[in-house]
C-alpha cells in the first residue's frame, strides 16, 4: 500500500496522547486487511537519517530505533496509548494463534525498518518494548521472548549477510525486571533498564553491555543534584560495559540545558572514575 495509507491508518501524533489508529484491529479477522509491509514505504525516514549522518560528520554516533512486536500489537489493538493494553492483551488469552500471527508478521517488518536504519547510517539500533511490564513473567517468557531472539538473531544474520559488522542491537523492556534472567539469553548485545531497577540487581542478573538508568524525573533537578545523582549512578555501574543514559525517555517540559549538564557530568565523573584516561572508558552518552 502507499505512504498514504499508512498515515491514514495512524492518524497522528495527539497532543497529550500520542499516536492515535484510526482503525484499529478489533477482532483477528480484521488483520486481513492489513497490508504487506513495503520498507520503501519509509524511504523518508531512511533519508532522514542519512542527511543526519552526514550533518554529525562523525562526531558522534546516530541510534536507530522501533517499537516491539507486543508494543505495536498493544497500539494496533488498543488504538492509542493504554495504561493497561487491555484490549490486545485480552487477544493473548482468547486468540492466542492468531496473537502469534501478529506478532510474527511485526517481527519480520521490525528486522527490516532497523535493519534499513543501519544500511542509511545508524552506527547502533534499540528495540523499545515499552509495554512488556503489562504482560505476566509467563507471557514474557513464551510469547514475547521467541519473538525479541528472532528479532535480534535475524538482524545480525541479514547485517553479516551483507557485509555489516560490528553494529550494536539493544533491547529495552520497560518494567519487565522480573525477566531478566530470560533477556540476557536472547543474544543483544545491550540491554537498557528502567530507573526502578537496582544497578546491584542488574550487573547480578545481567552479562552483557547495560544501557540506563537515571530517573528522567531527575533532570528536573537542580545542576549540582544532578551532579550528585549522575555519580552515583556511574559510582554503581562502573564505567565497564555500561552506557549511561536514562531510564527512559526525556519528558517535554525538561530544560535542555539540564541534558546538555547530565552529558557533560557524565563524561566529566567517568574520566575521574578512570583516573583521567580517555582510552580506559567504556561506552557512555
């Protein structure tokens, strides 16, 4: 189907609410009229990230990004934003076959948007499964899961099959804490935290590279709290195998110069934790 179609079927960014479908799916027999995912589709958004590219000529790095397969379900199903996703979680406990489908049709349509992503640019890509804390450990664990490895296995393979290395895949699963043991196992290369999580917890359960996890509610403090709190946050992590960052998105009401202070605060306590040398840190912002 055309561009058209598609920003028809989303209707728009609401203020206040965030994306709104104008059709969503109410029942499995509406997913006919789903049409097949045409990556060309987005050409603009690949655009996008190419002049981005060019225009940070290097300084640093761009992150590409989607949504999980059960945080698009949960939107297709529920229409817009849902504190519950009672809608589409009503489809796991009645259609269980046909939730599968779905989530194996958003899955193969994940692999190729991320994987388009890096072929225009993106020196690493993100998987944000925001609402993976509204499913039970047992949904995470046999539904959601299978879908997340394949997402990253698959990636990886197209990336090598056409001659890309080295190109970090993270996985964030807001609120699924309880499921750490099963998302270490699913092969990313990084894997982001929420700030409700214990630094202590996370580097237990977690082998890998961790992304996170200051409370975005901290950039609303004054700069030498931050400071504080941006040094304890690295004084528990360490500067190994760790990327410090949020533990979620920044909210629109933030001072952006108190960013730009969470950044540089970063970077100033990690050459301090290092003892001063730039080629003994690790990844950060």
């Amino acid at each position: 189907r055309s561009k058209q179609w598609y920003q028809r079927r989303v209707r728009a960014l609401a203020p206040g609410i965030g994306p709104i479908f104008e059709t969503p799916l109410k029942t499995p027999e509406d997913m006919a009229s789903l049409a097949k995912f045409d990556v060309s589709n987005l050409q603009y958004v690949y655009d996008a990230i190419s002049l981005t590219c060019s225009k940070l000529d290097g300084r640093v790095p761009l992150i590409g990004f989607s949504g999980g397969p059960w945080t698009l379900m949960s939107y297709m199903i529920d229409g817009q934003p849902s504190k519950t996703c009672s809608k589409s979680k009503r489809w796991l406990y009645q259609h269980i076959c046909k939730s599968n489908s779905l989530l194996n049709l958003l899955t193969e349509c994940i692999v190729e948007h991320l994987f388009a992503q890096v072929a225009a640019g993106c020196s690493m890509v993100q998987v944000f499964e925001t609402n993976a804390g509204l499913l039970t450990p047992e949904m995470i664990n046999t539904i959601l899961a299978p879908q997340l490895e394949c997402i990253c296995t698959s990636l990886k393979k197209k990336l090598t099959h056409h001659g890309i290395e080295g190109v970090p895949i993270a996985l964030f699963c807001k609120g699924a804490n309880q499921s750490l043991p099963v998302l270490n196992k699913l092969g990313y290369d990084v894997i982001s935290i929420d700030w409700s999580l214990d630094p202590e917890i996370a580097r237990e359960f977690l082998s890998g590279t961790i992304q996170g996890n200051l409370d975005p509610c901290a950039l609303y403090a004054d700069k030498d709290k931050l400071h504080e709190l941006t040094k304890n946050m690295l004084n528990k992590f360490g500067t190994r195998k760790f990327i410090a960052n949020l533990g979620h998105g920044i909210y629109p009401d933030v001072d952006p110069d108190n960013v730009s202070h969470f950044v540089d605060a970063v970077h100033d306590i990690s050459l301090g934790i290092n003892g001063g040398d730039n080629n003994e840190m690790s990844l950060y912002t």
